[in-house]
C-alpha cells in the first residue's frame, strides 16, 4: 500500500524525510489538483491531508473521507495546528480506519 500527503510545504516535508512521497499545495486550485493527481495513482490505499489543506476543498472533503474504495483520505494537524503539541499519527491513522474497532470485537 502506498501512502501520499498533501499539505502545506513543510508538513510534505516532514514526511519526505521519512520516504513519504507528498505534493506541496497552499492554494485551493493547488489542493485540488493534487488530490486529483493523489486518486488517479495506483496501488494508492492512504492520503494523508494537513488541515490546511483539506480545509481548502470545501465540499469536497466529505465525500473524500467517505469513500468506501482506496485510498483512504486522513486528515492531520500540520505543523503548528495540533492543540496538545504532539500528535500520535498512529493513533489518527488506526482510529481513522477503524483498526481499534476490529481488534476490540476480537
């Protein structure tokens, strides 16, 4: 499965760092053709947004995170935007796919 970011330049930074591929975008026409290129990939199964971001897609963004079919869409607090400081991405990630929930069943 591949992962891809989109956000503002040093939230996709961040990311690269850690061999995450990730297109910059600050505008909303930036945004939007990055998430248009981001469904177009395959073998694509997760799409992490910073909030920025996603707050650029309006409307959009709902229908985004409620696909059902790959790739998964997760937003995430950006540099600056995470209100305690420190985000657990692992935890966003697995509640965002509803991992907790399933082992929870088990």
């Amino acid at each position: 499965m591949k992962i891809k970011v989109i956000g503002n330049p040093e939230f996709v930074q961040g990311f690269a760092l850690n061999g995450v591929s990730g297109s910059a975008a600050q505008t909303a026409d930036q945004v939007h053709a990055a998430m248009d290129s981001a469904l177009k990939e395959p073998n694509l199964g997760l799409i992490l947004v910073s909030e920025d971001a996603a707050a650029l897609l309006g409307k959009r963004l709902k229908a985004l995170i409620a696909r059902v079919e790959p790739p998964v869409l997760i937003t995430l607090p950006g540099p600056g935007q995470a209100e305690s400081g420190m985000v657990n991405i692992k935890d966003l990630v697995t509640d965002a796919i509803g991992v907790g929930q399933v082992k929870a069943r088990a």
